[in-house]
C-alpha cells in the first residue's frame, strides 16, 4: 500500500515522486526499463530556466553536464547567425546516466523504484487505485495506491487505462552520438531546411563525452522510414565533421508537438511531461516543463494526502502550460515554411526577435552574420 503510484521514471516522474517522499508520502515508481537511462528519446539539453527554477539540479553532478554558450542558427543556404542572451546558456547532458542518478537520488529521499516492471491496468475499488503487477520482479502482487501519475512517455499506458487523452500529434526524430567530431563546441548548431527536415530542423552539438547530431521531421506515414541524417551530414560537412568512425550510439522515436492534452486528470490521478502532451509545440523541449510541474504536482498530491486541499485532479492541472503563442507558430511552420523566405529573412530585426522567443526567451545581443 502506498500513497503514491507513479508510472515512468522519467525527468517528470522522478520530480514528482522525490517532491512527494520529501513531503512525507510513501511513494512507488514504476519503469519498464531496466535503467531509467535506457533507450532515451532526448538530447537532453536543459536551458537555464529550468536550473534557476528547480533546485534538484543544484545537486547534479558536473561531469554529468556541459555549458554552453550561444546557438548558431543556419539558413537553408547555409549561412548562420550566431544567437547569444547575457547570461543565458544551455546545459548539454549525459542524459542516461543522468537519469540513473536522478533515480538514485529519488531513491536516497524515499522512494521505492522498481525497475523492469510493466504497468498494465488500474482498477478503481474501495476508494483505491488497484495496480495488479503481471510481469517484471514484483509480478504477482498488487499495489494499492491513494494516488496515480502517469509520467510514462508520449504513448502513455495511463492514459489508455484511464480512459485520459492521448498524443495524436508528434515529430519523429532520429540522433547519433560520435567521438571525435569536429565542430565549435560552444554553440548549439541548429539547421533549417524544410526538404531534410520538414516541420522542425537539424541540430548539432559538442555534448558530455559525445558530439551529438540529429534532425527530427513532421510525423506522418512515410516519416520513420524516409528520415536519414545522411544527407544532413553531407549538407553541414564544412561546419560539422562526425569523422570516420561509425556513431558510438543511435536513438530515434516520437517526440509530442501538439501541446498540452484536453483531458489529462481524473478523480485522483492526473498526467505529468510527455504523457500529458507537456512538450514545446515549437522547439520540441520538455525537461524544464516536465521536472518543474512534475515536482510541483508531488507537492499538491502530499497536501491532497494531509487533507489540506482538494483533489489536484480538479484544480492543478489548470496551472499546466498552454503554448498558445508556440501552437501557432507550430502552425505557421507547418504551413508557410519556406527555404527561400528563411534563407532572405536571416539576420533581419524580424528572425532575430522570433529566433530569441524560440531559444531564450528574452532579447538577446545582436547578431553577427556569418
């Protein structure tokens, strides 16, 4: 029996299960995976806002994290800008290991983690969510939980069990990770080209250990078969060189871009990160959202629990991001992108005030055209 059942050990998840032990609830995560690290979906960038605003990242360890400075934003044609805010940077990250030290971490506050554990279905009975186990090491037990977060990735089994709402709408992408690439380490390099990446773009950077170098496109049919990052390294060769090895590592999948799904709650359960849509419609990022609603949910949930509030369910999803601003420009992307309007618009007052929107926020220096 516990208070707490979360499903996912992803960034969402853990932020919510270590808020909630932390307050005093007995908590259980459950993950598929045999490591939270395993078979990631993400380049694991973190931006600064996410740092300055939840105070367990404070803890991570630095050879898990790499700063950097600037992004240098190319056009079709190839030409770049390069984008800086004072003060502002970007964490690249080993994001595997750490998500095995966030699991870690979570455990070390109280949390019961159970690895390789699949969940399958919830049953509401006696005032209870009940949690029948059928596979992994705990299978044959039920959990007993006050409580239910589904924090288990874009194709949420959560959400299908409760009958929530589910990600329609995606971009699929695909990254390799190389040793010894060359390439300016302080940027992240970020490439438009609506025939390579339709709908998104190309990105390159000089991460933990690794250079990592990807592009993601607008999912339909033919996507996952069609995206090759091939012709992207033949395209960026005079500026990006992944070298002659082969990649060291190779992750591709779905990434949410609808934004915040309309149903994400029910009486005592309720959707965090990826499962509840909770992703950038326009730059496709999600940690920052994900540990900070996620950790700030494990907090509601314990004052549900002590009987000082209502039902998170009814009233703290309604704090969830709405994107109304990046939903449209997610579709003005999809349907005015231009390589010929990008490659003229480049450097103009007007890129660089929608390039600043997009990646800090705030104004940023002026540019320099390279």
């Amino acid at each position: 029996m516990v208070d707490l059942l979360v499903v996912g050990a992803s960034f969402a998840g853990l932020a919510c299960a270590r808020a909630a032990a932390l307050a005093g609830l007995r908590v259980m995560v459950l993950e598929k995976k045999s490591s939270a690290g395993a078979k990631l979906h993400t380049t694991g960038i973190i931006v600064k806002d996410a740092v300055d605003t939840v105070p367990w990242l404070a803890e991570v360890p630095p050879a898990l994290v790499r700063r950097i400075d600037g992004v240098r934003l190319y056009s079709p044609d190839m030409r770049h800008v390069d984008l800086h805010a004072p003060g502002y940077w970007f964490w690249a990250t080993d994001a595997p290991a750490l998500l095995d030290w966030m699991v870690d971490s979570a455990r070390a506050s109280g949390v019961e983690v159970q690895l390789g554990t699949l969940f399958e279905q919830a049953l509401w009975m006696n005032d209870r969510w009940e949690i029948p186990l059928t596979h992994g090491p705990c299978r044959g037990t039920c959990i007993s939980a006050r409580y239910i977060v589904g924090a288990d990735g874009p194709h949420s089994r959560v959400a299908k069990a409760l009958g929530l709402s589910r990600n329609t709408r995606f971009l699929y992408g695909v990254e390799h990770e190389y040793r010894g690439a060359r390439l300016a380490p302080d940027f992240l390099h970020c490439f438009v080209d609506r025939h390579l990446a339709p709908g998104y773009i190309g990105w390159a950077l000089d991460g933990v250990g690794v250079s990592q170098i990807g592009l993601a496109r607008r999912m339909d049919t033919q996507a996952a078969s069609a995206l090759r990052i091939d012709p992207l390294l033949r395209k960026i060769a005079s500026v990006v060189s992944p070298g002659d090895a082969p990649p060291v590592a190779i992750r591709a999948g779905m990434i949410p871009c609808g934004g915040v799904l309309p149903v994400v709650a029910r009486e005592r359960a309720l959707l965090v990160g990826d499962a509840a849509g909770m992703v950038s419609p326009v730059t496709a990022g999600g940690i920052h959202t994900a540990l900070q609603h996620g950790e700030r949910a494990g907090e509601a949930i314990a004052r549900f629990v002590r009987g000082e509030v209502e039902d998170p369910a009814s009233w703290f999803v309604r704090s969830y991001p709405r994107f109304r601003l990046k939903r449209a420009l997610r579709w003005a992307f999809d349907h005015f992108q231009s390589d010929w309007m990008f490659n003229r618009l480049l450097g103009t007052p007007q890129m660089r005030r929608m390039a600043e929107l997009v990646y800090f926020h705030r104004k940023a220096s002026p540019l320099s055209k390279g």
